[in-house]
C-alpha cells in the first residue's frame, strides 16, 4: 500500500494542513495490548492531535488517539468480537459433512449468529487454534483466546441490518425499510436475517439428507465431496460469509456510525476515556476491520499475510494487529490494478479518511465543540470513508463477476471440465452474489442517488439470480432462455452497470 495522502487530501480538503504521510514507517508508538475501558469497546491509542484547533489539524499515521493523559480514547473491542464470531462460523461450515444422525445443523451454526452472551466468558474461539506463524494470540486467558476475553457479550444477529425479525435489534437500519436481491426460499417482506436463517437451513439439509449430487464432467458423472455446496451450484459457505460482512459489518459501519450526529456526541461516555462521538467513529473503523497501523502494510502483506508483530511482543493482538474483513479486500484489488495504467489506492484513501475523522473528533473532544468548518470536513470524511470501502466490496463483485464468466466460458460440450471446475463455479458465484448484495446497505452508496440508480443494483442483482446457470444450460433446476452464453452476456452487462455507478476504469474492470 502506498500512501498518498498530500495528494488526495490537497484536492478534497484543501483546507487541511496533514502532517501525517507514508506507508512503511511511523513515528507513532505501535499498537499495544491494554486494558478494556469499562463500558466500551476497548482499546490503545497515541495521537499527535492540535488541541489549538483552527486550520490546522495533525492527523497520526496510526489509528492511535490518546487524551491529554495518555490515556487511550480508541474502543471497538465489540466490532472485534463480532469479526471473530464470523471467522469461528466459517470454520463451523467448512467442517460440516453429512451425517443424517448428527445434532441440529442449524443449532451449531446458529451458536455464532445468535451468541449467548451469558457463556462467553468460559468459550474458547475456534480463532484460538488459528497459526500466526507460531506467535501468540491476544487477548488471551488462561492460555486460550476465549470470547470473553476480547469482549463481553455481543453477537452477530443483534446488529445485522433489519432485526431480528421480532421488532429487536438494528429494525431501523434497512435503508427505506426493503431488502431485496434474493427471492428462493423467501416470503415478501423477508429480511436480511431470513436470507441467513435459509442459508441455514439449506446447509442443513445437504448436511443430513442422506444424498449426494453428481456433476456431469468431461470425464464422466462424478459425486460431490462437500456439504457446503448444492446441486445448484451455489456455495452456501460463501454467501453466507460474504452477505454477513455486509449486512452486518458494512452496514453498521455505514448505515449506523458514520452516520451518528456527531456535533452533539462530545461529552465523555460515561468513565471512560472517549466521547460518545469518538467512540462511534471507533466502531465503524472497527467494522471496517483494519489495525490500528493498516497504512504500514503493503497491499501484498494485508491480504497474504494479514498480520504484523507492530510492537515485537512475539504475539498478535486481534484487537490491533490484526486484518479483517473488507480491510483485506481493498488491499486485494489495489493488488489487482498495480500494473495498470490506472492504479487504485483505496487502502490509503479510506484509512486517511478514518484517521482524519477520528483526528477532528478528538479534537473537538479536548475544545468542547465541533466548529461548523471542523463538521464540514468531517462530513467528508465521512463519504470519503463510506464510498471508498463500498467501491472495495464494489470491486470485488466486479471481481468474481470475471471469475464467474471465466468458469462459464470453461464448459465444454455442455459439461464441467471436472468436479473442480463445478466447485471453483460455485465458489466464485457464491461470492459474486454475497458480495453484490451487500450494496444495498450504504446511505452514501451511488445506487441511493435516485430511483434509477437504485433500480441499476436491483438489475444488477436479478442478473446473477440465485443460482448460477450450469454447464446443462439449467439455473435453479430449470432451463435458462439463451443457456451458459446468455447468463454471460447478462452478467458482463451487470458489471457495466458496476462500472458506470462507481466510475470505475474499464482496464481495472477488465482485469480484477
């Protein structure tokens, strides 16, 4: 990653003066382990923040904000939790196999959705087992990562967009109050967590009905050798993972903290260090699932790697040092433009927007207020945050969009190359669809401009279906008009789309 932020901070705030620049070092201390502040979401920080205010603002190069005591002002061990609950759900999936005896499928994956906080203090997270290259994990207790000890409480279902489903939750976080995008196995007026519970409930199903799918191949017809992936084609672990990153992480991190009123948020929460304003910042960066030093990472360390010893104790703070989620997206497609002719940075873009916004509110935490000049700026930042990490989760659709049109264009004589073949088909299919119907959830998204624009996702989206078409010509068990070469044909078409709402450069659309 390389950050160059004079240039775009010269053209967007022009009325900022930055004195923060540059990936690959750091003034700042690096990231270390710290107490939870009560009452919060946790954790360190160091900040070179102006308490003077005017034109002037000082912004780190690391997310690390400290008050006048050195005290930390930085809290979102929740948002950590919450990354590390999915990453624990996706190792539940990845080891379902079929056995028509076993327990309740759907209670074992529901463990992670609908976590019971009155037990988290005494579960070790399957993260716990996870190798990062023989350092420890923390926090730790008792020699084991266990979920109490990165935060008390907290799941997923309590914070996906729509509740619930019985009037609790993020009910008010659905943006004009409809879901759309998908329509198998789903009533009308179905929500984001009705979409979860059918996946839910199809992963059951291929788990204990006792059958296996075949694929026709080339060399002949071939059984399937995993449960997470169905007659259809449709990779039930992917959709599952990829629709939770948004209709969870982005959207709260868009469609709930970046939108708080910030100006009105600047009294200390309770006995903690942080305001109110600063610490919802804090959780839509933590959402966003970056370490507190992304901008010292190079794009190939972020999403090969993922992890960095910042400050040399021979273990890796989850809550710190560690990359989640769509942080590592950004860093893939930046990866995907380096050679072109028209390179993308989004990992520097959107973390200098998070640190700015976070400069300016602990700024306005030590003056007491938020100058009308000061919310301008922060406004910005605001957009500059949102739309730059939609246009990762943008690309990435864009992305398997390519894959899933590479598979397509792989069949031969109406039939899969192998069972690999079918597999990376669904695979990619799977993530396409997740990834794609997580752009509904941005208030600042270009598919919220007008009625146009938002019916461009909705085609977008109808043009995947929900199931991709296979190799026979069949979406979903039925023909498909026009076969393999008309579903192509749509979805390059869908990905125009993609490309004129977020102005991306056709080399790049072409490429990722």
């Amino acid at each position: 990653m390389n950050v160059r932020w004079y240039a775009l901070f010269v053209a967007l705030v022009a009325a900022m003066a930055l004195t923060a620049c540059g990936g690959g070092g750091s003034d700042d201390p690096a990231p270390v382990e710290e107490e939870q502040q009560d009452g919060g979401d946790d954790e360190n920080g160091n900040d070179d923040g102006d308490s003077e205010g005017g034109d002037s603002l000082e912004v780190p190069t690391t997310y690390l904000f400290p008050n006048a005591d050195g005290e930390s002002t930085v809290s979102y061990t929740g948002q950590t939790k919450r990354h590390i609950l999915l990453e624990d759900l996706v190792v539940a999936m990845n080891t379902l196999q079929e056995n028509a005896a076993q327990d309740s499928v759907e209670a074992r994956l529901n463990f992670y959705f609908r976590f019971d906080s009155a037990t988290s203090d005494n579960i070790t997270s399957e993260f716990n087992a996870r190798d990062l290259g023989g350092m420890n994990i923390l926090p730790q207790d008792s020699g084991e990562l266990t979920y109490g000890a990165i935060a008390d409480g907290k799941d997923l279902i309590g914070k996906i967009a729509g509740g619930d489903g019985q009037g609790n939750g993020e009910a008010d976080k659905l943006i004009d109050g409809e879901f759309f995008g998908w329509e198998e196995g789903l009533e009308s007026g179905a929500l984001p967590v009705d979409l979860v519970d059918y996946y839910f409930a199809e992963l059951a199903e291929q788990a204990t009905d006792g059958t296996t799918p075949q694929v026709e191949t080339l060399d002949g017809t071939v059984q399937l050798d995993t449960v997470t992936v169905d007659a259809y084609g449709r990779d039930l672990r992917q959709l599952t993972q990829k629709f939770l990153l948004g209709a969870v992480a982005f959207s709260q991190g868009t469609n709930d903290y970046l939108q708080a009123d910030f100006a009105n948020m600047l009294e200390t929460e309770g006995d903690n260090t942080f305001t109110e304003g600063e610490h919802n910042w804090d959780e839509a960066f933590g959402y966003f699932g970056a370490a507190r030093d992304y901008g010292d990472y190079t794009d190939d360390e972020i999403r090969n790697i993922g992890y960095m010893d910042s400050n040399d104790d021979s273990a890796i703070d989850i809550r710190s040092e560690f990359n989640f989620g769509n942080a590592t997206n950004c860093a893939k497609r930046d990866a995907g433009t380096a050679e072109n002719s028209s390179p993308t940075d989004y990992t520097s873009e959107v973390f200098a927007a998070f640190l700015t916004g976070r400069a300016i509110l602990r700024e306005a935490a030590e003056l007491g207020e938020l100058s009308a000049e000061r919310q301008a700026e922060l406004d910005e930042q605001i957009e500059i945050a949102a739309l730059t990490w939609e246009k990762c989760v943008a690309a990435t659709v864009v992305h398997y969009i390519n894959d899933t049109v590479a598979d397509l264009e792989a069949v031969e004589n109406g039939k899969f190359q192998d069972l690999a073949h079918f597999k990376n088909l669904a695979k990619h299919w799977g993530e396409m669809k997740g990834f794609a119907l997580n752009l509904q959830f941005s208030p600042v998204s270009p598919f919220r401009v007008d009625a146009e624009s938002l019916a461009d996702l909705k085609e977008i989206l109808s043009a995947m279906g929900d199931a991709p078409v296979l190799a026979d010509g069949t979406q979903a068990g039925m023909p498909f008009d026009g076969g393999v070469d008309q579903y192509i044909a749509d979805l390059l078409a869908a990905r125009t789309l993609m490309q004129n709402a977020y102005g991306f450069d056709t080399e790049n659309v072409e490429n990722w």
